[in-house]
C-alpha cells in the first residue's frame, strides 16, 4: 500500500511519506524508558533469526532508558514513530557525523515499513544538512535494509560482549 503525505511532526516541520497509521515525530524526554523497552524486545524477538540465545542475551543488555535519554538530547537527531494512542512502533538517530546509532522497530510494527519509513527521515535530515555520507553498524537483521537503500559494505566488525563473540557490518552510503 502507498503511503500518505504527511504534515510531519519532525522538528523541520517537512512532509514526510510512506507513515500510514502512523507519525513520526521528535524524540521526547519522556520517550526514553518506552524506546529502551522496545529495544530489548525487538532485539528478543527478531534476534534469534541470526544469533544465537547467548548472543541475543548480551545484545538485549546493552541499552537502558539512562543511555538513550543521554544520547537523545546529545544534539543529534531523533524520531520516532508512533500511532495514533502514542503507542511507539519504532525509532532511529542520526549523529551530526552521519552516524546511525539506532534504527529499531517493535516486533508489533512488522510488515508496516517502520523501519525503512524512520530511514527515510534519518536521510532526508541528512541531506537537508548536506551531509557527505551515513554510516551504520547493521546487524545481521538490518543489513539487508541499508543494502536496499544503496548501503554498501566495508567490513564485518568481529566484538565480544561480556564475553560473547558476536558480529556486525559497517556500511556506508554517500550522499554526496
């Protein structure tokens, strides 16, 4: 189904396609405890299709509500998407650098386009800021995502977790 235009609620007030049932909208300080719950949840349910228990385990635990209240008013750039009842479907940020340190949807949110429609915001703000490029860390999951999106692959990044190997890529894509 195609999208409707949107008077969006990102803080450039620019429209915004592909929201359908849904807004995006600015990171809110009483945002942060809802996003971490979302984080872990969406990390349990989607991670086993790539990782295993133990890997899913310490990926889970590596974000609470204090971080992602930190670094949301950091300076960089977050939206969020969420429904009508402010239920959040999902949310992602973009550093000044071009970085995207998060991009996560609710498992309740799957086949809705949450996660390529907060990508769509990430990029746009970073062409409205003339950004030469964004670059990520995607995970096993989400890498298919920024391949779509013309992400190209640079390296697998091999790290341990509280003593657990796990992997991830970084890719990049120039916007310039």
């Amino acid at each position: 189904m195609k999208g409707i235009l949107l008077e969006s609620p990102v803080p450039e007030g620019k429209p915004y396609r592909d929201a359908v049932g849904y807004t995006i909208r600015a990171y809110q300080a009483t945002d942060a405890a809802r996003l971490a719950c979302l984080y872990k949840r969406s990390v349990l349910h989607y991670g086993p299709q790539a990782y295993s228990a133990d890997q899913v385990r310490v990926w889970a635990g590596t974000v609470c509500a204090e971080k992602i209240a930190a670094r949301s008013i950091d300076g960089r750039f977050v939206v969020v998407a969420a429904d009508v009842a402010d239920n959040i479907l999902g949310w992602g940020d973009l550093e000044a650098d071009g970085h995207i340190n998060f991009l996560y949807s609710a498992p309740e949110a799957c086949g809705r386009r949450v996660g390529s429609t907060l990508y769509g915001a990430l990029e746009q703000h970073a062409r409205a800021r003339s950004m030469p490029r964004l670059f990520v860390e995607a995970s096993e999951l989400a890498k298919h995502l920024f391949t779509r999106r013309g992400f190209v692959f640079l390296r697998r990044n091999d790290l341990t977790v509280e003593g657990i190997a796990i992997h991830n890529f970084s890719m990049e894509k120039r916007l310039l």
